[in-house]
C-alpha cells in the first residue's frame, strides 16, 4: 500500500510539474510480437484552461468555456497523445480512425489520460501487418471521455 501511495503520488507531482503529456510506456514490439488484447498507456494531458479559452476562440466562437473541452479540442487531445505515443513505434502508416464517440466535454484543468487496446492484428505479405486498435481517453475519475477505432501498418 505505501509503494502504490508514493506511485500516485510521483505520478501526481508529474502531471502538475509537466503541465504537458506524460508518457508512460510505449508499445514495445514490431508486429509478430504485438498481443491481441495488449493495454498500452499513451501518456496524459490536462485541459489547460488558457489553451481551452484560445481553442474556443479560433476554432469554435459561440461555444462557452462552462461547456468544457469542445470535441473538436478532445480529438486534437487524443492525437496529440496518440502522436507522441507512437513516434517510437515500428507503426509505419494509419491506414483509418473509425468509429469516432465522444461522451462527455471535459472542464479546464482535468487532466484526461490515453489508452491503446490491441482488438485485431492481420499479417499482410513478409514485412508488414495491420493492428486494428481501440484508443480511449479517459477523465480523472476513470470515466470515458472519447474513444475511436484505428487502423494502422506496423513493420515485422
């Protein structure tokens, strides 16, 4: 109990120090050692209230602060993390975002954490595969926020 009480509370003075995305573990094979139902975290990500407020005023004029994160701004969110995830991954191409949901408009200052599960994987010919993933973003509390379906080319 006192090692995940000192754990929350590193990953805590993270997230306030960093005020930007956390990563916290890349997606560690090529594709013949990806799992189909393997987790990996994509870092987080506060909804810093001025980036809301000049979001909202370049991107969606009308739409009140009080309404938390428009969707537009989650999605960007998402991929935000999604890029900074991947770029040490042996993903070559994003072949498609699917199956776009969002549930709820997260406020200024709640940090919204990224999760990647493996639903699929296809080989296609000697050096290459398809992973058909499904991404989440999730609110402090553990509430779903967003969610998509990927697909993408990983390398063998």
């Amino acid at each position: 109990m006192a090692q995940s009480l000192l754990d929350f509370t590193r990953r805590a003075a993270m997230i306030l120090e960093s005020r930007s995305i956390i990563r916290e573990r890349p997606l560690p094979a090529p594709f013949d050692d990806i799992q189909i139902g393997q987790v990996v975290h994509l870092g987080s990500a506060p909804v810093e209230p001025a980036a809301l407020a000049a979001f909202i005023e370049a991107f969606t004029p009308g739409w009140g602060v009080e309404h938390g994160a428009p969707d537009a701004m989650v999605y960007a969110i998402w991929s935000r993390l999604d890029a900074a995830a991947g770029a040490a991954w042996p993903q070559t191409k994003r072949l498609g975002v699917d199956a776009v949901r969002w549930m709820r408009n997260p406020p200024a200052g709640e940090t919204l954490r990224g999760r990647m599960t493996v639903m699929a994987k296809d080989p296609v010919g000697d050096g290459k595969g398809i992973v058909i993933a499904q991404h989440d973003l999730l609110d402090e509390a553990g509430r779903l926020v967003f969610s998509c379906l990927t697909r993408s080319v990983f390398s063998r």
